[in-house]
C-alpha cells in the first residue's frame, strides 16, 4: 500500500498547474488522528471528484474497507491566508457498525479546509465524528489528504 500511496503522490505532482476552474480532483487519503479510544491511523485510500460529486473509498478506523458516495460544497476563500476552500461533504458510507441502523450504509456529514502545500497539491484536513454507542467511547478525529484538482 506504501508503493501506491507513493506512486499516486508523484503522479499528482506531475500534473498541470491548478486551473481556476476546478471540476475534477483526485485525492489520497493518508491517516486520521483520533482524539478517543485506539483506533487504526493509517487510513489510506483513493477518492475522485467529478462536477461535485466524491466516490472513495479507504481503510477505515477500525480496520474495514469503507467505500463511499457523496455531494460536496465548496467554498472558495481568496481573502482567507493560506486557506483554499473551506467544504461540506454529505453522502452515505459503508465499513462502519453504528447504533443508528443496521443497513450497512451510513450517512455522512463532513466538514473540511484545504490548504495549498504545492502549487499542485492542497492538503485537506476533515472533521470526522465517532460514534461511541457500540464501541464505548465518542470524540472526534482529524482526517488528513492528499488533494489535486484537474482540468
């Protein structure tokens, strides 16, 4: 998984120079901090962003492929320093037990920032919730990603 993480950077460092419009992304997904419990850190994975809409997927938190669909705000921010765009994600997620229902797709409602770190390349951060009904203990957890918007 190394080798394709690595291989997926220098892949978006090669690309063309940010455009102003932006309605392609690929993204890496690289880890989570967790504020609660020991949950894994390593979540790598790949997601892609077509006219708004974001499909993904990843290795979860708890150790499970989580793959999942969405819609995405996002907000440019030109009069905020080193802040990109501020986003909304909303959609549904699979790999995760949860005390809300049994379905095996949840909802999600995700908040992010990116931040340009190369004139290719923004990191995200996002603001994931945890659910502590089934798994004993609630918090948040601070995700982190690789993003590069296409032409």
């Amino acid at each position: 998984m190394r080798k394709l993480v690595i291989s997926i950077l220098a892949v978006l460092h090669a690309m063309p120079a940010f455009a102003d419009e932006k309605p392609f992304a690929l993204g890496v997904h690289l880890g989570t901090f967790h504020t609660t419990g020991t949950y894994n850190n390593i979540n790598t994975g790949v997601y892609g962003r077509f006219n708004s809409w974001t499909v993904g997927g990843y290795h979860n938190s708890i150790r499970k492929p989580s793959y999942y669909v969405a819609y995405t705000w996002e907000i440019p921010t030109p009069h905020v320093p080193l802040v990109e765009s501020f986003a909304i994600t909303a959609g549904g997620i699979t790999g995760y037990e949860s005390s809300l229902n049994d379905s095996g797709v949840l909802p999600m409602l995700v908040p992010s920032a990116a931040f340009r770190i190369t004139p290719k390349v923004l990191l995200r951060l996002s603001i994931l919730p945890i659910d502590g009904q089934k798994i004993g203990s609630s918090g948040a957890a601070l995700h982190f990603s690789l993003e590069h918007p296409l032409q």
